[in-house]
C-alpha cells in the first residue's frame, strides 16, 4: 500500500501580515501532481488543516477544493485529524457523511478511536485516527484519574484501543512526540513544552508500522522511519528558513515493511533572509527578489525610509532589521568593571553612541542627565 | 412526493443574551418524530441555517447531529441553501462530496442554479437550490449590468435556468417575496426593505409547483399556497409572540397539485410578555415560570431590585419593561398650549412627577434650574 503524508498545513494563516492562501494553492497544485504521478492508496493529514479554530471563508474554500480534487477528481481516500489550532467541531462536521465519499476525518477526541480498514492486495491495513487532544480532555474522557501528563494519556489510549499486531496499522496522530533527541522546534509552532507533561515518548508508538504525525513543522523521524513528522506545507517563519519541505511518501508492503520517499514541495516565494548595506541590496541582482524577505541592514548611520525603498525592490519585505544597532549592543558585553565604575549617563552615552553612530549631543546630555534625577527621585 | 419544508433554523442564536441551542435541540427532536412518523421524500431548509456567518461551535455541532439523524438514521435526503445571515463558504464546504449521502446543498450563488433530480413512482422533481444572493452579486455573476433590483436578478436568473414545465420543479429559496399583500414582519428577520429593490414579486415564481422561502420569520404564504415562507423553528423575538411555529408539510401529487399541513413545532420555552403589578406577579400562579418573558410592571411607586426578585419565581425573564413611567408619558400627550406656556423647569417637574409618583423635591428643583441655566449659555 501506498500512502502520502502531509500535515500543518495551516490554511488561512496570515506570516508577518502575509496571507498564505496563494502560495497554499501553489504547493497544493504540486501535491496533486504527485498524487497522479505516484497514485497512493490514500493521503494522510495530520492536523492543523486550519490556522485556527474559526477559519476566514477563503481557507474552508481552500480545503474544500483540495478535498473535492483528492476525493473526486483522483478518487483518492482523504484521512484527516484536527490540531491544536483546529476547531474540532468544525473539523468534524459531516464526519459520517462524508465516508460515502471516503474522507474519513476525526475532529474531537473519542474514547474509541476511529478506525478505517483500507484493503490492498496484500489484506486490511487498520488506520486510527487519533486528533490532538490535551491530557486533561482524555484523563476526563476516559475518566481515569491517574492520567498526568500527555504520555500517560497516550498509554491509556492504547490500553484502550488494542490493535490487532497479525495487521498492518498506522496511526495518525497530532502531538509532540520524542524520541532519543528532543526534535527541532521552530518559532511557528505553538509554544511547547519540550520533554514534560506535554510529550509523548517514541517507544509507546512502536508497534504501529507507520506513524504519521503533526505539529513539529520540520520533516523529521523520531527514532526510525516508521514514526515520522512530514513537517508544514511552507515555511511559516523565519526560524523555519533553512527548513526543505515536502510530501511523505510511504510505500507498506505485505509486511508491513515501510520504504519512505520525500517529495519536495517548491514554494510560490522563498523565505530566507538578506544581509547588506541598503544601497547595496537595491542594487543588487537578486533574481528571488520576490521571495518573503528578512532584511538585515549593515548600515552604520541615519536611513531614510529604508522599508519604502526595499519594498519598491522587494516588494515582499516581511521585516526589517538593523544589525549593528540594538541587536549587538549588550550590556553583557561591557566589563563588568566598566559597569560599575561607569554612571548612567555615561552607559546611556555610549549606547546612543553605539545606536546611532554618533556621540550624544549636548541638549541630548541635558535630557538624559535631568530624566535619570527623575526616576532616581531626586528632582 | 411528501416534502417538509424549513427554514430560518438560527443555529447559535442568542436571543436577549439566552443561548437558544437547548430550545432548538428540543424543536428538533419533534422534527425528527414527524418525520418519522410521516417518512416524507426529503426535507428542505431554506436558509438562515446558522445565525452568523461564523457560528461558535456548539451550532456547529448540533447542525451536524440534526444532518446526521436526518440522513443516517432516518434516511430522509436534505436539500439546503444558505441564507443572509450564513457564511456562504461554510455552508458549501463539502458539497460535492456529501451528494453521496444525500445531503444536496448551496451556499454561494452560481450562475446555474444546483439542480437535484429525486423520483417518485409519477416519475422526477426537479428542485432547484437558489441560495440568498444580493442583487449587486447575481449581476456580476450573470455580467447584466441591466440588473438593479432583485426582482431583476430572479428574472435574470430563470432566463438563464428555464425549468421544463412538463416535469414538476421546486425552488427552495431565501428572499423576501412579495404578493399582493405585504407580508408580515418581526423585529428578529434581518432589517427588511418592504417592496422596493429587495423584494421579489411572487408572480415571477409562478411556474414552480412548489417554492420553499425562507427569510420571513412568520408562517405564511404569498398569493397561494404554493409559494410558502415554513416561519422560524422557534419565537426569535417578543414581535414574534403570537406567532405559531409549525413545520411545513407538503403533498406533491402526480400532476404537481400539492396539499399542506401545518405541523406545530411546541417550544421547550414560550416566548411571552406578563404585565401585572411586581407583588401580584410574583405570587401568580403561572404554570409557565420557565418561559422567555418580557415583564410588563404597572406599578406606580418606587420599586427595590424588580429584576432580582422576578428572576427568583421566573428564572427566564429576558426583558423588563415599567408601563407607565417612560412609555406613557408622551410630550404630545401635553396640549399645545401647556407645552408653550410652562417653562422648560415646570416641565420637566411634570415629566418627574409622573414618573417618580411623587413631586420634585427642593433640592432637585435647584440642581434642574442650574442646570438648565448652563445648557442655555446663562452661566
């Protein structure tokens, strides 16, 4: 059996002021593609379909054309699980209705997972979809006190869903799972907590034949092949630039052997991060130069309007940054010496200095000197 | 064919700050025993499914319960359009995939109006699914810069959606639709322009055997009965007091003559207006102390914590309202002459003395004249 993975496909998110729906719909193009040149027995989602929990119009549209492309035109099985920024309730509307046109899709937690037999020649192969759910939900669900931490959910879950081993089973399933080394995380990911109440350890997982996860946005594998994160359709945020994304492809045998493939997504704009002189940069022959941009200025003295000018080069700046400024300037950086032995005004003095590429002029001293008795109290 | 006919459900609606899903969940479950008892060919609900174009999620899920038992357990297709107070994209989402299931549904107006074929043993019925659509949006659709009204836009739309009228054909839509009596309104139906560009005159509906409206809160037909408003499913405000709330069945026979009934939906909760003195109210017995009511108090004096003591004996009281004080005392009830000669202090005296039962005290009178003083410019 053939499967593809994906999942964080967070439609509808808007990165630094940006609305991604464009560039959505540029990977998604590239996806179908792959569906009809590889022809996968089903495709795999693993949570956060949506951005959030009340979705903008334009993203339900979205998803409903990728789901009527897979579903109708590549009469492709769709099997899909909400994510911590899904609404589950959303996420599970029509569930029952839907298995006529097989997508098969769990938005809230159950007690009873669902599970979904696809055959292929070799027999069944059992998915469960499990969709994100936080330890206090299942603790109650399953009304089993003693659950305290994700890991202990998770284990419960288990108990309480035994699979069949004689079987070929995946599970589909969006948390934070670790294995020997704790994954890479990046800045678009919402806040987790690494190892703690909110993990889920690798080993508990080992007896599906494949694991398709959700929520870390690198592609990745936890301890083997057969658990595996297939990471975000895009880059999200810049903590994500050097990130390759794309498409999991597994191919299951009559074993339940697993052969892993990745399919590289291309995005309608790179995310990456420029450095340079402005003067520079607006000259320069950058032939991405509508790529979602980090601008990172090397210049010392006064700009003019630096934004207006890169965006009529670049038009798609998403931040500006200044190097030398605040950025280097650290107070850690000074002796701890000179710190003691240095007043106030005299450290203002030189991070003006350092900030602005020239010493602080003396109206300037007057401002600071009469604003530091203030606050000290003393006028 | 036996049709039932529904509309302006509101799912999530908050009427006067009470949450309605409960009330709806109870209208519901006689929804489902008519159909069970009457097994009609299919049910159509003619918009306003939800309240707001982003319904929270309890509405979400109970429309998603009510589908489910309609077409699972009872079997029953479900025609739908969205309304004017739907998200278009929500409703629409999955719609090719949930026609395996026999839920037919059109949330954003296109061009060709979605047409579903169903059969009896007199052979098809054509139903034609016309979402709500302000004029400005079918004229771009339609690229008629001819269109200024509604009443063109739903000529426009039929030229270019002829109906055959040797097979039977209905229309389920959501506009206000006019005959030769204006209908009746209620102060929940989203505010209403009577005749003008936004209505629809019910001659051009005509050659349908059956039309199912949805927009008008009140039961009622236009012109006749084949052209019919089903009403809300519950009292959606005091305006709607003495309305009666009923599903609409409707027999379709062979040569497309039809036959109605009226199916009363009872609310779990009236919606109702008591008017009494404070102390007599609170020892009525009132077998309806669970009912939405609009308190009505004829009391003269002062009055301690009316809203407290109310809410003990009936816990539902949505709005309070003092007879007398405001409501009765109307400048014109003062004659022309009174008005001219008093001055504005004697006046507003009159005005307090009503409204208090008592006179203006001396104190008052003072801080009246002052004021008065200062919004002439006297001081």
């Amino acid at each position: 059996m053939r499967l593809m993975h994906l999942g964080d496909l967070h439609f509808g998110k808007m990165v630094n002021g940006f609305l991604m729906i464009e560039d959505q719909e540029f990977v998604l193009e590239q996806i179908k593609q792959y569906i009809q040149t590889y022809r996968p027995d089903a495709v795999m989602l693993a949570g956060d379909i949506y951005d959030r929990s009340v979705p903008p119009a334009r993203a339900v549209a979205l998803y409903n054309q990728f789901l009527k492309d897979l579903l109708i035109e590549l009469k492709t099985p769709v099997l899909a699980i909400a994510g911590n920024h899904d609404g589950a309730e959303l996420i599970d509307f029509g569930h029952e209705l839907f298995e006529a046109a097989q997508y098969y899709v769990a938005g809230n937690f159950t007690k009873t997972i669902k599970k979904v037999r696809l055959q292929d020649d070799a027999g069944p192969v059992n998915f469960y979809l499990l969709p994100f759910a936080d330890y206090a939900v299942v603790r109650e669900a399953l009304n089993h006190p003693e659950i305290k931490s994700l890991n202990d959910a998770m284990k419960a879950i288990m108990e309480v869903n035994p699979i069949d081993s004689t079987e070929r089973n995946v599970l589909i399933t969006h948390a934070f799972v670790v294995g020997g080394e704790a994954p890479e995380q990046s800045e678009s990911e919402k806040k987790l907590v690494v190892g703690g109440k909110e993990s889920v350890d690798a080993t508990l997982l080992e007896h599906f034949d494949y694991v398709a996860l959700g929520h870390l946005h690198r592609t990745q594998r936890v301890n083997s092949d057969k658990i595996r994160y297939s990471g975000s359709l895009l880059k999200y945020s810049f903590s994500e630039e050097h990130y390759h994304k794309s498409m999991t492809m597994i191919d299951l045998d009559a074993e339940g052997e697993i052969s892993i493939e990745l399919l590289p997504l291309k995005p309608r704009r790179d995310m990456r991060t420029i450095t340079g002189k402005l003067d520079e940069l607006l000259t320069l022959e950058d032939e991405g130069q509508e790529d979602y941009l980090r601008v990172i200025l090397t210049d010392e003295g006064e700009l003019l309007e630096p934004m207006a000018k890169l965006r009529q080069v670049y038009p798609n700046v998403m931040l500006l940054e200044l190097e030398r400024r605040f950025s280097e300037f650290k107070g850690s950086q000074l002796s701890a010496s000179a710190r003691q032995t240095k007043s106030t005004e005299e450290l203002f003095a030189d991070f003006y200095e350092h900030h602005r590429g020239e010493s602080l002029h003396e109206a300037g001293k007057q401002v600071i000197e009469q604003t530091i008795k203030v606050m000290k109290g003393e006028c």
